[in-house]
C-alpha cells in the first residue's frame, strides 16, 4: 500500500523549507517588482532581449506573468513531488526543493533584465 509521508513533518526539516522559503520569497519579490515596474497596461512592451539584435519580440504586458507564473508551478510541483518521494529517498525531495530555488534565481535575473528593458 502507498503511504505518505505526514505533511506536517515534510515542512519541519530544514532541508524542506528553507530552499522552499527562498523560492516563495524570490517568487514573491518577481510578482512585485513586475506588478510595481510594469503593471498591468494594454501598451506593448519588450519580452525578449537578444545580444545580437537587441529587442527581437514585443507584446502585451500580461505576457511578463508567464515567468513567475511558471516559478510558482514549478515550486508546487517539486514541492508535491518532494513530498510523495521523501519516504522513500530524501535527496530526491531535496534536490526538487533546490533545484527550484536555483531555478528562481535565475528567474529573478531574467525578471531584472525585462524591467531594465521596459522602464
């Protein structure tokens, strides 16, 4: 039979929630530096930025809530992953965790660049 690990104990250990606070923190911070920077305009802005042509796709402003949109799905997604894995193998679960918590840093740096474009 397929048992669970107790969700209560799964956030209790520090490798679970520490990475897992830095992601929801970075997450957290990209939401509103976009929302404060950017906001929620109809006007066109820049989406992608390339170092040989400069700004190569432009659109509507909604589009820049895909990155930490796609943050906040991967951060549930590892999270329940690392929660149904934790029984059976620990590092797995933990590797999720930082690997989303990595993956948000560079989230916040591509975040930085679009506000950098667009402000």
């Amino acid at each position: 039979m397929f048992k669970l690990y107790p969700l209560k104990l799964y956030f209790k250990h520090k490798s679970t929630y520490i990475p897992l606070s830095v992601a929801l923190f970075l997450n957290l911070c990209i939401w509103a530096w976009l929302i404060f920077n950017i906001g929620f305009s109809t006007e066109s802005v820049f989406l992608h930025y390339n170092i040989l042509f400069g700004v190569d796709l432009t659109g509507s402003a909604y589009k820049v809530y895909a990155l930490p949109g796609l943050g906040l799905f991967l951060i549930l997604f590892n999270a329940a992953i690392g929660w149904v894995m934790y029984e059976k193998d620990e590092f797995v679960a933990q590797a999720g965790n930082v690997l989303s918590c990595i993956v948000h840093i560079f989230l916040f740096v591509a975040t930085s660049i679009l506000v950098f474009l667009n402000v």
